[in-house]
C-alpha cells in the first residue's frame, strides 16, 4: 500500500485532482467528509459538539448548524482548539479503519486541506502539492464560488502560505493550466505512484 497525502490551498482545485486520481484506481479517503460523518445527527462526535458549545450549534431539525458554529470558532483560537480536539481525533480513527480496509497493493490518497498547517506531511509515504498562484484562487472564488474578494483573501489568509505547501511536497501538480493539460498531468503521477506502490510491495516480500 501507498499512502499519499494530497493537499492544496483554497481554490486550487485539489477536488478535481482526487477525481482523477480515482478514476485511475486511486482509493480516496477525504478527510472533509468523514469531518461531517463524524458528527452527524445522532453521532457522539455531535453530543461532544454540543457539550462543548451548547445547544445554539443546532440547526432546527437537529443537524449541525455549521456555518453558527463557525463564527464562534473562527473568532476564537481557544474555542477553535476545543472543536478540533473532538473532530480531529474522530476523522484520524475514522481514516485509519478505511485504510485498513483498502487493498494490500492500493494506491490511498488522503484528501486533507490542512496538511501543512497541521504538520501532517510525516503520516505519508509521499504529499501531492495541487499548486496555484493565488491570482488564479481569488479569481476562483470570486468567479466560481460567489465570495467577496475580501472574504476570497481572508480565508487564503487563514492558510498555509504557498511556500510553505511547496517545501512538504515530493510531487506538485501545477493547475494554472487547462483541464486537457492537468488530466495529463494527473496521469504521469498516477503512473508514478504506481511504481511507487510497486516497489513498495516488492520490498515488503
């Protein structure tokens, strides 16, 4: 098995990337869905939310209100540290039994928006940087996405600065290119991890 950690920042296509990479075979586990899994109704990980914050997190037909939730954590490092010590934990477990499932000879992409501000990069056998110049991400959230460009800035703002993504990366997928191109792309690191996986097996005989 092949561990790779797939990461980029806001806008930079990261999604499309893993929606290639699966439809080459890759077994994806996106570490933002199991974060809504792990606390949906009826779920501890909602009861410690709860708990920790109170009732006001719940939406009228006893979801999550997330978007209520995240104007109180956004606003408040402490607060933040408290919902990540409940989610965190729950999505880690969560990844692992669905690695664990995953075939002897699979190529597992974690799909995981904070790798670098989270000091991940160590959990990998390799990281996959999607790579954009922040014109090409305000102009995607802005186009594509319908934010305000102060709000587009604020949350690139808020992450991992370029640099920072590009110094953890053992392979980078520039996407300021078009679709025909990044396909391609996506194909030449597929076949790379291919080999990757490959030898992998062979030294584990």
């Amino acid at each position: 098995m092949l561990k790779v950690g797939l990461t980029g920042g806001i806008g930079a296509g990261k999604s499309e990337v893993s929606r290639l990479l699966v439809a080459h075979g890759a077994v994806l586990i996106d570490a933002d869905r199991i974060a809504r899994e792990v606390v949906a109704p009826g779920t501890p990980g909602l009861a410690a939310v709860v708990d920790a914050f109170g009732e006001e997190v719940l939406a009228a037909d006893g979801s999550l209100d997330r978007p209520r939730l995240g104007s109180i954590v956004f606003a408040d490092p402490d607060r933040l540290a408290v919902l990540n010590s409940i989610v965190h934990p729950l999505v880690g477990a969560r990844s692992r039994e669905l690695e664990a499932a995953a075939a002897e000879d699979a190529v597992v992409v974690h799909d995981v928006p904070l790798l670098a501000e989270n000091g991940l990069a160590p959990l990998y056998d390799l990281v996959i940087v999607v790579d954009v110049s922040p014109e090409t991400q305000l102009d995607r959230l802005v186009r594509l996405r319908g934010m305000t460009e102060e709000d587009a800035r604020a949350r690139m703002a808020a992450q991992a600065t370029r640099e920072k993504r590009r110094e953890i990366a053992d392979i980078v997928i520039d996407n300021d290119v078009p679709l025909d191109d990044l396909r391609r792309r996506v194909r030449e690191v597929w076949e790379e991890l291919q080999r990757r996986a490959h030898a992998a097996g062979t030294e584990q005989e």
